[in-house]
C-alpha cells in the first residue's frame, strides 16, 4: 500500500500548510503546529499565538499524551487591590439578540499557544522549525484569501477586532470589513514567527516581546505580568480515558470539562442498546447530553473557571501512524496585539460566564480550564480516530453525537460529521435540519425545540481523520465550519 498521511483542519489554508509540512518530510506533530501557526493568520476570528489550547498526541507504539496549554489568569506580583478589571465593552449583534462582550488590556489572560506549539515541537516534531512555521509566513507575508466562515466569524466580533489601529489595518484595510475572498496579511506577525522559525525568539518572554507587551499593559490598565510571562509553562497530563462498546476513548481531562462531560453522557449511553438513530435514541442522548452538562456545571461551580467561546480544531495522522488531535482558541479576540508582532491577545478574562464570582476572582497563576476536547477514539473494529471540535459550548454536543455515530452505528468519519446534530443550551433543544419526523417529536417531548431551517456554524465545527485496520487513513473536515480533509499521497 503507498504510504499516505491525512490532515482535517478548520480552513483550506490551515490544511494546506499541513499537507506543506507533511511532503517536505514532517511527521503529524509538525503538521499541526504548522496549521496552528497557519490558523494565526488564516482564521484570525478563531485562533491566534495569543490563545491557548490543547494537543492530544499518540504515537505509533499507543502511547498517548495530553499537552494543557491553555491560558491562565494574570497578575503575577501585582497587590490585590490592583487586581481590578478594565475592559472595553464591545456589543456583538448574533441572530436576533445583542451580546455585551468585554475586550481591550484588562481582558488578556497568559498566552499558552506559542509555549504550546514551541514545546510540542520540541519534544515530538522532526522538521526544523523554520520548515514548519514557512507556510504561515508564507501567508503573514503575501496573503491568504479569507474564507466564507471565517469572513462571517470576522462579522460577529468586527467591533472587537477593529478596536485599534492595529486591527482595523489588519481586517478592514480600505475602510471597511474584509469580506470573504479578501486577501488578508500580517506582515508584522510573518517578521514575529520568521525569528521564532529562527530561533531568536523563543516566546513571549523574550526580552524583546514581554518588555514592550508589558508596557502597554501597564498603561492601559491591563494585568499580564512580566512574572506570569516567565512562569508560565505548558502542562503536560495523563488522558482521561473511557471504555465504550468495545471502543477506547481517550481525551482532554479535567480541570477542563468538554471531555468529562462526553465521557459522562457515554457512560450513561452505555446502559442502553446501541444507538440506531431511532426517536428513542435521540430522547437518550439529550437525557445523556443534559444530565452529563448539569452535573459538571454544578461541579465547576466551585472549580476553575471554564472557557467557552471561538475555537479552531485540526487533526492529523502521518504514515508512520502517529496522530495529533489539537483545538486552539482565542476565546472572543481582545482587539489589541502584543506590540511589533502583529499577535491578537486573547480575552478569556472577559468572559463574564467564566467567572461567576467576579471578575479576577481566580488567582494569578490559575490554569483556566475549557470545553475544548481533543479526542482520539479506537474503535472495536481495528479503526483509530482523531477528532476535535470548534464550537465553544456546542463542543460537548458535537463530539458526542461524532462517537456515537462513529461507534455505535460504525459509520465512516464522513456519515459521522453529516449527520445532523442537536444540542441542549439549558433553555431549549437546538435542532439542525435533516431530522426524521418521529425523532422530531421525540424532541419536541423532551422539551422546548427551537428548529433551524439549514446547517451553521452553531452546531460546531468536528475536524477527524481515520487510520483503519489494514493502514488506510481518510480524512473529513465539517462543512459547517469550512473544514476541509485531505489524503496527503507521500
């Protein structure tokens, strides 16, 4: 059989640097570091070097890794009293409803992505690191057409990204908003990640960086520290791991909750027959869904704040068999940049539904947790399946749906991401299209249904490839959030 390596990513361009990285001889850890740089300038709605995430890594031998690095929350070395938040309120206007978001300095958590990717190449990559980051320079420098999906993620948060200079060079450059098709460059940021390639800079805490990006937090009221950018480090943990059906999961363990809660709802499945998609499956699965969900925000409540906003997802498997599962996020992008790199900062501390005792409640230093779940699932059959999902709390929902189609039913990773989906916000059952009529009023049953009339973004954006018994790997990206697949011939 010839030799193949497949890539699923949340955009063409991610992908493509993937698949880059991947002929010029890099194995999946350098492919997905090389869409996670390539995500920095080609879903800027979604993910940046100043967001955090989390990479689920197995090697060829099964030997599995989980590496935490998400954001935590500043103030290192500053007095309590000075510890007090200030934002910029952003008004985000959503389908039928407004949304007070909060951005600016005081908004900016610790950036993990950089540490994450540096430290996940460090240990797994076998590309030089110049090699992996030269697609996203490549796109930094000349341009990068901007997607359907990313153009409309880049309309929800246009109040947020456009807050400064800064972004509204960068997002709307002749004095209005980069619109699908667009092209769309960093020029500073491809000079930012050529001396990362280099060497000369190796993070945020490099002189260079961490003394301008901390001046500026300090006269704009922001609360990142020199000492939070020198302390901070990824963590690396053991998977949480469960037995399904016959199946292996294994994913992203507490203190983040996405992967608990699909664990949770999995287990209580698991009393019941296989899922065929009947009407008294689909009730099973919102009961699973709900009863998992309610049980871990009683749980959180008293935990680590849990972050819940835009993400990104890419997964790979090279020809050796190793597989990456990573999501990154950006959580709603803060609309201000690290000075002279062209990064967007995150802004999980503004997030007031993180934070139910206040605002900087947590203490500096805390890892913030997230719904983000890499997950990597082996299937009774032999099938070894990398997946992700962006969607921030729809993240849960997508994921579970996926493994159940994928195990119960023992689809295809293409069947397992077109089939429609539902989710339970708390308030009413969300239902995509596609839904035979009995499953409806089985819906309808359970409790308040609110239907779309056509497929969204909303419902999560599930990126997996598949390696299967015999070594073929296929790939599937979700429409809905623009994700592609693509099977690399090596």
């Amino acid at each position: 059989m010839a030799r193949r390596a497949a890539v699923a990513a949340g955009s063409k361009a991610s992908a493509a640097a993937a698949v880059d990285v991947l002929r010029r001889g890099g194995n999946a850890v350098d492919a997905a570091v090389a869409a996670g740089f390539a995500g920095a300038v080609a879903e800027p709605g979604m993910t940046s070097l100043g967001g955090g995430g989390f990479l689920l890594v197995r090697t060829p031998d099964g030997h599995e890794q989980l590496l935490d690095f998400f954001v935590d929350a500043p103030g290192r070395g500053l007095p309590a009293d000075e510890r007090t938040p200030h934002f910029t309120p952003v008004v985000v206007e959503f389908a039928g409803a407004e949304q007070v978001f909060h951005a600016g300095w005081g908004s900016v958590a610790v950036p993990g992505c950089l540490a994450g990717y540096l430290t996940a190449h460090r240990a797994f990559g076998r590309l030089p690191l110049t090699d992996v980051v030269a697609p996203a320079v490549g796109y930094a420098h000349h341009g990068v057409e901007l997607s359907g999906n990313q153009a409309a993620v880049l309309g929800l948060l246009a109040g947020i990204v456009t807050l400064t200079e800064t972004g509204r060079r960068l997002f709307a450059p002749h004095g209005s908003l980069a619109r699908a098709g667009d092209l769309i460059s960093n020029p500073a940021l491809g000079d930012f990640m050529t001396q990362v390639g280099a060497g000369t800079v190796t993070g945020f805490e490099a002189a260079t960086v961490a003394g301008p990006l901390v001046d500026a937090m300090t006269e704009h009221h922001g609360l990142l520290t020199d000492a939070d950018l020198v302390a901070y480090e990824p963590i690396v943990r053991e998977p949480l791991l469960l037995q399904y059906r016959g199946a292996r999961v294994a994913t992203n363990p507490l203190p983040s909750s996405g992967g608990a809660i699909v664990t949770d709802a999995l287990a209580a499945l698991a009393a019941h027959d296989p899922s065929t998609g009947s009407a008294r499956d689909v009730r099973r699965l919102l009961e699973a869904l709900a009863g998992a969900t309610e049980r871990h925000k009683r749980q959180a409540a008293a935990a680590v704040p849990q972050a819940q906003r835009g993400t990104t997802h890419v997964s790979v498997v090279d020809a050796d068999g190793l597989m990456v599962s990573m999501t990154t996020s950006n959580g709603s992008c803060s609309g201000v940049f690290a000075p002279g790199t062209g990064v967007q900062l995150n802004n999980v501390m503004g997030e007031d539904d993180l934070h139910p005792a206040g605002f900087h409640s947590v203490p500096p230093g805390t890892r913030i947790g997230s719904m983000m779940a890499p997950s990597i699932v082996d299937r009774a059959d032999g099938m070894v399946v990398a997946l992700g999902s962006g969607g921030s709390e729809r993240i849960r929902s997508a994921l579970l749906q996926v493994i159940v189609h994928l195990v119960d039913q023992g689809v295809d990773v293409e069947s397992a991401i077109e089939a429609p989906r539902v989710h339970w916000d708390g308030r009413q059952v969300q239902v995509e299209p596609g839904w035979a009529a009995d499953c409806l009023l089985a819906m309808a049953d359970w409790g308040p249904t609110n239907q779309w009339t056509r497929r969204d973004l909303y419902f999560g954006g599930a990126q997996a490839v598949a390696l299967d018994a015999a070594g073929a790997v296929s790939a599937y990206g979700d429409p809905r959030r623009g994700g592609v697949g693509v099977v690399v011939p090596l």
